[in-house]
C-alpha cells in the first residue's frame, strides 16, 4: 500500500456502507491541489421507480451531474478510493458518518460520529412535499449549474427574482397539469435565452411529478444557444433537453408539443410564441409578455382618451394592458379558455402578468368575436397577433 491509498480495511467499510447497508444517504471527496479543487460525490436517486446513483462533480467552478446505475455507481466510488494525494472523504449514512483525511504525508486520518438515527430517504429527490417546487427535489446541482446558485449551493442575491420567477411558473405548470391523467408531455420554451425555466422545467417534472418529458428550447441566439446545449449535456439530459438556434416563426421541435411556454420574450416574439403554440395545436400555452412596443407606435392622439396619450409612461401601461388584453381575447375566438394573471410579485419583476390558455371550447363563438371587434373598433388599431394569425382569425371575424 502506497502512503495516500486507503487501508483495504477502511475502503471495504466504506463499499460496505455504501451498497450493502441500508441508510446510505451520500459520499463526497474534496481533492484540493495547486490551489484548486475538485469535489465529487455520489448519492442515491429513484428515477421512474428504480434505484439509481447520482454523481455531481464541481471542478473550476463548474459543475456536472450524471446518473448511474449501480455498476456504473461501483466504478465511480472505486475512482474515488483509488484516488491518491491530500484529500477529505465523507459518509453520511442514517446510522453515523465516517470522515477520513489524508493530509500531505499520506497519513489517513479518520474519525467516525456517536451512533445515529437518522431517517433516509427510501425515495431520494422523489415524492417529498415542501414549499416550492424547485425544493421538492435536489435541485442544487441544477441551480448550481445554471448559475441561480453559487458553489455552496446558496441562492446568489442577484438571481433571487429568477428564482422566484421559475418556481412560480412551475406552480402554474402544475395547476395546468393536476388532473391530466397522462404521464409523457412534449414542451417547447419560444425565446428561451439560458434556459432556467427550460432545464427546471424538466428537472421538475420528471424528478417530482415522474412525468416521462421532452423539452425543445428555441431562441434566434447562437451563444445562448450554445449555452444551453453545454448545460443540457453538463447535467446530463441532453437526450431529453434539446435546443433549437432560429426565429421563434421558422423553427420546429422535431416534436408535437402539449405544452407551449415563453418567459419575457420581447414584444411581438410573445404573439409569436401564441401564434406558433396555436399551428402546432398545443393544448396548453402558458406565456408571460415582456416589453410591448408594437401596440405602443399605433395608439392614435386625440379623441376622449387624450388625456392619456399625453404622458409617456401612462401611455405605455395602457398599450401593455390593451396588448395582453387583445391577446387573451384573440386566444378566446380561437377556443381557448384564457386566464390573465399574475403569477409572481412585482418584487421578483415588474413584467409579472401571465396568460394561462388551454384549447378546450368551440372556436368562433359570438360572443368573444363581438367584444374583440367592439374593442378593436374602438382603439382603431389591428393587433400584430391578429396580422400574424390572419387566415385563422378572417375565418371568424368575416361572419360579423
């Protein structure tokens, strides 16, 4: 034995614990050389009802997730035995923990906690309930990898609004989703940037509600897309988690989605996201409108609401709300049940208005053709979203 390998009596202790006993709950190493460290630990998952192991490994601050089977989790733990030079190992278990550290000189100091009775998991990163969605599984190697936490695993003050912003969308998801019996859900993200709502999205359905899901995240910029690509693959869920570099208005997901979300997408690119979830037939189109400049350019002066018009910043709120209300009303002559709302506080940000549609009544209804007409007539303006889906839409308007 080398002066830095384990005793074949400590390392068969810790396979032992690891795989044989129950209560095992995670082992972690931290190599520290030349002044830089690498982290790796392995811990226990259920994925779709079988017993998995999961491997985080943070190098250079970055950090890659992989699942294993129990072969391939074997290797990974006898990678770290093998592992030579000062180093820290720790065991958790339900009944103690084991610390070992090899300091410079190879010697293995080890020390093992008072007996414990601890509870573990019997469905790790499955079936807890608490408060928020992105806290009902572990979801720090997520947060850490997409930049919403920091290397200890803390929500970075800078990316709170994020944060919250993701963790309520994904309880709109879930109030769209109660109910639905199916378990396999195809999503497309229009305009998704990073992808922190893409990947969490997945993360989310798959590891708490146990949905079997694809995720096709589109946006017209190579770099972001080149990042999410590199995310996908650094948490490896690049065979489910795909992402397309092109207009919102000329891409395809390879797939049919149920599913539709866009999370800020400026101005008209939110019509398109709408305007793309109706061709492709999506049952549910969930969208929350960033800047609204459009509508904004062709609100006439004069007449009784000039009062109005005058002032800049009043009107550009009303040219978002008449945006978003033109919108909704659209999604109802084309048979969708509509839901504005607002899904986040003003704190996490200003752009806080959802619209929550689900294709489920019959489309051209009297009544919702007529209060878009009266209202458009009204404001002598044609929505940009109604030019976009004018063949659809002249299909219901030409009969008033």
């Amino acid at each position: 034995m080398s002066r830095t390998e384990l005793s074949e009596e400590l390392a068969g202790e810790i396979r032992k614990r690891v795989f044989e006993e129950p209560g095992f709950m995670k082992v972690t190493q931290v190599v520290r050389r030349g002044g830089s460290t690498f982290r790796v630990s392995v811990r226990p998952v259920a994925i779709k009802g079988e017993k998995r192991y999961q491997g985080e490994m943070t190098e250079a601050g970055q950090t890659t997730v992989k699942n294993f089977d129990p072969d391939g989790a074997r290797k990974g733990l006898e990678d770290m035995l093998e592992q030579t030079g000062p180093r820290e190992l720790h065991l958790m278990t339900a009944l103690g923990d084991l610390h070992v550290r090899v300091t410079k000189k190879g010697k293995a100091l080890v020390s093992r906690s008072a007996a414990m009775s601890r509870v573990a998991d019997a469905q790790p990163a499955h079936d807890r309930v608490k408060r928020q969605p992105l806290t009902s599984f572990d979801s720090g190697a997520l947060l850490k990898a997409i930049g919403i936490a920091d290397a200890d695993g803390r929500i970075r003050a800078s990316m709170r609004g994020k944060y919250d912003q993701v963790n309520q969308f994904l309880k709109v998801i879930d109030s769209v989703l109660d109910g639905r019996d199916e378990k396999t859900l195809n999503i497309v993200d229009c305009g998704c940037g990073r992808a922190y709502l893409t990947l969490a999205v997945y993360a989310y359905l798959t590891q708490t509600r146990g949905y079997d899901v694809r995720v096709c995240g589109i946006d017209r910029r190579a770099d972001v897309i080149g990042t999410a690509r590199a995310l996908a693959d650094t948490l490896d869920v690049a065979a489910r988690v795909s992402f397309v570099e092109g207009e919102i208005a000329d891409s395809e997901p390879g797939f049919e989605p149920d599913l539709v979300l866009s999370l800020h997408a400026c101005d008209t690119a939110t019509d398109e996201a709408l305007a793309r979830g109706i061709e492709w037939k999506s049952r549910y189109l969930l969208c929350v409108p960033c800047c609204q400049h459009e509508l904004h350019t062709s609100l006439k002066e004069g007449g009784p609401m000039q009062a109005v018009m005058r002032h800049g910043i009043l009107r550009e709120r009303l040219a978002d709300l008449l945006t978003d209300t033109f919108r909704a009303q659209i999604l109802r002559v084309l048979g969708f049940r509509v839901n504005v709302m607002e899904f986040v506080s003003a704190e996490a940000t200003a752009r806080n208005i959802l619209l929550k549609a689900e294709f489920c009544v019959k489309p051209g209804q009297a009544g919702a053709v007529s209060e878009y007409l009266e209202l458009r007539d009204f404001w002598k303006v044609t929505p940009w979203l109604e030019t976009r889906m004018e063949k659809l839409m002249g299909k219901y308007l030409s009969r008033y």
